[in-house]
C-alpha cells in the first residue's frame, strides 16, 4: 500500500498530531507557514492527497480512497488518534475519514467546503491546464502565458503554476495527475460525500466572502456532523488560510485547545 508524502514540523511536541489536506490542485507546500506556526505548539503533517504534490499517483480518487489513503497514513506512522484539518476537497476527505474511522479522530476541521454535492465548476481551470503542451513549451513562463489565456485572475494563475516541475527528462511537467483529476472530477466534486455521522467535536470555518457553505447547509452539516460549529472568517474568501492567516490561525488554535464540553 502507497503512503502518502508528508512534511512534519514540531515531531519533538506532545499533544495530540494535526494532520493538514489542502485542496483541489494544491499541495502541502501550501500550508508551509501554518505548519510551523502551529508546529510550535504540537506536532504538524502537512500532507499531498493523491494525485497531488509528490504523493503517488492513481487512477481512483474517490472519497473513500482519500480516506483510506488517511487510515493508512495513520496507520504507518503509528497514529492512534489525530486532530484533522481539510480544506475544500481537502475537507471532503478529512469529513468522510471522520464518519468512516471516527474512533482515530479527536477534533475535526473542515476548511470552506460542506458535506454536499457541489456543480462542476471548475471546467475553464482544467481546459486551461490541457491546453499547456509540454512538448512545445521550455520555460515555465511559457506555461503561465497559455493559463493566461483561460484565467482571470493573477493568484490562481500562480497558484497552479506552483505545481510546474522539471522532470527527468529536462521537461516540464505538472506535479498533479491531471489525467485522473480530469477524468474523476465528478466522482469527488459532483458527489456529497456518503451519509453517516460523526459525533465528535467538529469546527467548519468559511471565508466570509465565499458561498461554498451557504446558509442553507447548516442543516445537512448538523445532521452529519451534529457537535459542528460554524464560524466566518472575515476578510476572507475561499482560500481562507491564505487570505486572513491570523485570524484564520486564531480559530484553529483556538478550537483544538478548547476544552472539551463533558
């Protein structure tokens, strides 16, 4: 069984491990300086899902094979009971993990994404990443030219350019399988994640700008997850960690030292 690729920050803290899943064409490098911010203070894994950063590549990515991939994980590093944090498909992962394998999950954090089906909605990023031909182009400039053409917006752009890699065979390539990613899209995106209950002590946090958690979601959030609070951070839009850090931060230190309610 793959493992999946990690960085560790704080290994020598007690306290009760934080495991961190990014989003959707993210990677652990990410959340770099969340992790040794809060790996002063217990241990961090900063962690690729599948078809993602340096993890392995596959061609399944549902949600349950994300949560295998997290039992697994847990399991090779001797993991008992963790703190998990997730960010949009990050999230799924980490809220199905929790429903599934509820005995190995302390608190759960689930980062600006709920637990239901969403529309696609990310059709122009992908026709954007399959339009760059690494056949044809030589510097990662290049690269970020042809994205140009499809997106808007400059820190999108950057953000998926950070997944450009030179391969071995002196070319460029991405770091994400966008091959499964493009095939599978549905399977993670256009699908809730499967009903079940997690009873534990749970905290989602969405970007005050954002509308991936409407109003309208608290009932089916309760009802999955039934000990959930749900706090708005300001200033903020999807990409809440990186757009409002110490706030951001602040909420999660803040829900993990907590004490539990008897």
């Amino acid at each position: 069984m793959e493992i999946l690729h990690s960085k560790i920050y704080g290994q020598d803290k007690p306290g009760t491990p934080l495991l961190v899943f990014h989003g959707l064409f993210g990677m652990l490098d990410n959340w770099g300086s969340f992790g040794k911010e809060m790996g002063e203070f217990f241990p961090v894994h900063l962690i690729d899902l599948r078809n993602h950063g340096k993890s392995f590549h596959s061609t399944e990515m549902s949600h349950d094979d994300l949560a295998h991939d997290i039992s697994h994980y847990m399991d090779f590093h001797h993991i008992e009971k963790a703190n998990l944090l997730g960010h949009s498909l990050g999230g799924k992962a980490v809220m199905q993990f929790a429903i599934k394998y509820p005995i190995k999950v302390q608190k759960l954090i689930v980062v600006d994404i709920a637990p239901k089906a969403y529309p696609p909605h990310h059709q122009g990023i992908l026709k954007a990443l399959e339009s760059v031909d690494f056949e044809k182009i030589t510097t990662r400039q290049e690269a970020e030219e042809i994205l140009q053409q499809y997106i808007p917006e400059k820190s999108v752009i950057q953000f998926l350019a950070k997944n450009l890699y030179w391969k071995d065979d002196k070319k460029l390539g991405w770091r994400f399988n966008l091959k499964t990613l493009s095939e599978k899209y549905s399977e993670f995106v256009s699908n809730a994640i499967k009903f079940g209950v997690f009873s534990g002590e749970t905290l989602f946090i969405a970007g005050a700008k954002s509308n991936y958690i409407l109003p309208q979601d608290e009932f089916q959030i309760k009802q999955q997850f039934p000990h959930a609070s749900i706090i708005k951070i300001k200033n903020a839009g999807h990409w809440v960690q990186a757009e409002n850090p110490k706030d951001f931060n602040e909420a999660v230190k803040d829900f993990i030292f907590e004490t539990p309610i008897v």
